[in-house]
C-alpha cells in the first residue's frame, strides 16, 4: 500500500489550517526538532504491528509541527504551567513507556479533549469553564492518557487495515482538524472516499473508550485524585449533549458516551474510599482567568465576578476575587486590580499566580521598579519558574533592557526548546539589543520548529559569517547548521 509523503501532507495542511485557533503548551525535546523535516512514515509493520511505536512518535511530530504552522497559540504561562503540574501528577501512575509528553491547550471554549500518537495530550480550554472541579478536569486528562498507554490509536489501524486504504497525509490532516474545528467540518475538508475512513479511524470504539475510562479511573485513585470525577464529568457532558440537541458536542463526536459507561463508570469509582480528596486553588485560580478570556467582555466579565461575591454564590470565593481583579486589568482598571490582588497577597503571600498578576497590573500601570522587584524577589524563592521569568523578560523588554530581557529568555528557550513563541520574543529581544547574530540563531530555531529549514539555513549561514572564525560560539554554529544542511539533504 502506497502512502502520500510530506508534500501533500504540507500543501493540505496550510490549506485547512487556516482560521483556526489553537493554544499549545508543548514539551518536544530539541533534538526531536531536525526529525520532524523527515519524509513521513509508511504504516509497515515493525515487530508485527501495523505501526510501530517509533512510528507513532514520526506521526506525534508532524502533528505538531502543523498545529505550530496552522494555528494562533495562546501564550498564558499561568494556565500552561498549572496544565503541565496535573499532567506530570497523572503520568507516574499511567503504564506508559515513554513518559515524556506534549500538551496542547486549544483556544476554544468548547470541550473538547483528545489523544494523539507520539504522546500528544490536547484539550481545549473550553474543559476548563464545562469542567466545575479539578477531579472532572483530571479525569479526561486521566482518559486521553488511558487511549495513549493502551495504544488504541495503533490498534485502531490495525482493524482498519483490510478496509479501504488511508493516506497517512490524510490521516494526520484528519487528527488535526478533528481536533481544532468541528468534526463534520474536519471530515469535509479530506477529500473524496478517504473521508468515512478517516472519521472511522479517528473515532474510538466503545470497548476503547470502556477500558480508557477503567485505566483512567485506576490513574486518578493511585494520584490521590478522586475517581468520581469521572462519572461527574461524564454528566456534564451527557447535559451538554442533551442541550446541544442534534449537534454533538466536538469530544462526543469522537468518544461515543453512552448510558452504560456512565453506570460502568460511576460503579467503578465507587469501590474506592469516599472523602479526603479537595481540589487545588490554582485549578479554580486558572478557570477564573478563561472565564475572563471567554466572556462577552471585560465589562461582562466584571459582572459575572462581581455578582459571584455579591451573592455569596462563588464555591471558591478567593478564585472569585481573584477572578475579578483579572476582570478589572482586562477592562483597563489595573488600580482596581492592583488593589484587588495586594489584598489577595496580604493573605496568601508568595502565592505565584498573584504575585505575577499583580506584576502585570503594575507593569500596566508603568511601575516598573515595584513590578522588577516583586518579580525578582519571587524567582529567588521559585527559581527557574516558567511564569515569573515569562513576567520579567516583558517587564525588562517594555523597560528598556532588552539585553536582559533576551536573558530572561534564554533561560526559558533551555527550558523549553519547542516552543517557537519564545524563539521568536528571543529574536525581537536580541534585535532591540543590536546582538545581530542572536537575532539570527533565535530565528533559525523559531524556522526549524515552523518546518522551514531552507529559511533555518539561511539564518545560520548569517550567523556563521557574523562570527570570527576564532570565537567559540562560531562552532557551535556551524554544528548547528551541519545538522539542518543533512536534514535538508535527506528529505531532498
């Protein structure tokens, strides 16, 4: 069986990709960066399988090297860092080999969650404003991680085999749409007799998604999370169906929820202990701050929290102030929110999330030095912490200090090499400071991520010829560029 290779796949993908909105928040390793430029795997069996594990990985990166090209990303430290701490708190207790994993956080208020091979995690944000505890939360967390240790995406393939044929091009363009944009949408935009074929694989039998829900189950209890939040989950998804009337729901639409899951479910997480689990602040800190994101406007986002606290009606009345200080910066009343958070701080001092928040009301306000300082004091007390640091190179920037800025961002482009959206603020910051050949580093990684490695061999070929030949950094230059130049050569 013959298989569209990367042209196609690339030509589709841009085409479909446009108009969609998305939010990652990834964890590729760097070296995985050059891989992806590869010509796309052919489905042969290695070790008896219609596809491999090392298959699935190819498969993961290209996924997500076009979701980086097709889609805006929303950029809130704050909820992708509290996304990657229930993650990585899930994962130890999940039969995966490979424990290492790329999260996506899709701009949409709508719920939607899904798996991906190569151990691709993605939900929208809209699980958060559907989802009303952080166990409803974890336990679709807990179930996409279920699809992905029990490889039902493979075993998906492996029935599918002796029906029609499918493109693998075909397939990776129906993952992604499926995931960003309706499914009928997806489905329609694959083109001819591949599209039933496509849907066929994307959507989960009902055996897969009974043993998802008992191994998720099994995570959440050995997490010390509560299994409840299954079946509670599951309800709110069944009102959500119910209200929608013939239009499913885009995470129905691939995990078919019938009335016996919901029993097998609910019956499953009852033969653990009742009682003793509570739900972290900061899951209800996080939902506060998209309820903002997604409300009509600023204006009615005020409203909302403001009638919350008027009416005692706020299950978590510190998130409900505090979603109303995120409501005043985003209706340009950053004193009302400094005030706001200065009180929630007086209670809860060096809680991260308000100190970076109340950074932001002070940066809003031009008060740079209280905003460094605040800043400052709390990456002492938290080294390393992706949201403080974030914080601090767009104070510095804004200030003036883009050398430091740039800083900043080096720490965080080492932490987190896949992100293309720190490459890109590292190669604005470098140019502000007139250091030419960071511009044009910074700019390669932020190309080798897009998928463009003519363009990644350009920026270090200007970067070469902007360093004496005797500097150090001149070889780690051109190692760099020898490793593009050999991608670039194998997939010609």
């Amino acid at each position: 069986m013959k298989f569209v290779r990367a042209a196609f796949y690339q030509k589709f993908t841009r085409k479909a990709g446009q108009g969609l909105a998305l939010a990652v928040a990834l964890s590729l390793p760097l070296n995985s960066v050059i891989a992806n430029e590869s010509l796309l795997p052919t489905l042969g069996g290695v070790g008896g399988g219609l596809i491999s594990e090392q298959q699935e990985a190819e498969i993961g990166r290209q996924v997500m090297r076009s979701l980086r090209v097709s889609a805006e990303q929303i950029r809130d430290p704050l909820v992708t860092d509290y996304m990657n701490s229930i993650v990585y708190r899930l994962v130890p207790f999940v039969p995966l080999q490979d424990k290492r994993l790329s999260l996506v956080v899709i701009d949409s208020p709508a719920l939607n969650a899904f798996a991906v091979p190569g151990n691709i995690i993605g939900v929208n944000a809209g699980l958060f404003l559907n989802a009303a505890t952080e166990q409803q939360f974890a336990s679709v967390i807990a179930h996409e991680l279920a699809h992905l240790s029990q490889r039902h995406f493979a075993r998906r393939m492996e029935q599918q085999e002796t029906s029609a044929p499918l493109t693998l091009a075909g397939m990776i363009a129906g993952i992604i749409l499926s995931a960003v944009t309706q499914s009928d949408v997806g489905i329609a935009a694959i083109a001819g007799t591949q599209a039933m074929a496509v849907q066929n694989m994307l959507q989960y039998s009902r055996s897969n998604e009974q043993e998802a829900d008992r191994v998720g189950i099994d995570v959440l209890a050995n997490a010390g999370m509560d299994p409840r939040g299954m079946p509670e989950m599951f309800e709110v998804m069944m009102r959500q169906n119910r209200l929608q009337g013939n239009r499913l729901p885009e995470y129905l639409s691939t995990h078919p929820l019938t009335q016996s899951r919901v029993s097998d479910s609910r019956s499953r997480a009852e033969q653990y202990p009742e009682g003793g689990v509570t739900d972290a602040l900061e899951y209800h800190l996080v939902r506060a701050r998209l309820q903002v994101r997604y409300a009509k406007s600023p204006g009615d986002a005020v409203d909302l929290f403001e009638g919350y606290l008027a009416n005692d009606s706020a299950n978590w009345e510190e998130a409900a102030h505090y979603g109303l200080a995120v409501a005043y910066l985003a209706a340009d009343r950053p004193q009302d929110a400094r005030k706001k958070l200065e009180a929630l701080l007086a209670r809860q001092p060096g809680r991260i999330t308000y100190v970076v928040t109340l950074a932001e009301a002070l940066h809003t306000l031009k008060q740079t030095e209280e905003a460094r300082a605040l800043l400052q004091n709390a990456v002492q007390r938290n080294p390393g912490n992706a949201p403080i640091i974030t914080m601090l190179a767009d104070v510095e920037r804004s200030a003036g200090n883009a050398q430091q800025s740039a800083e900043y961002l080096k720490t965080l482009t080492r932490e987190y090499p896949h992100r293309e959206d720190l490459w890109l603020q590292l190669a604005e910051a470098e140019g502000q400071a007139r250091n030419i050949v960071g511009v044009h580093r910074a700019r390669a990684e932020y190309d080798l991520l897009m998928g463009d490695l003519e363009s990644a061999q350009r920026q270090l070929r200007e970067a070469q010829e902007k360093t004496p030949p005797e500097a150090p950094l001149r070889q780690i230059i051109t190692e760099r560029l020898s490793q593009v130049s050999d991608a670039l050569a194998r997939r010609r």
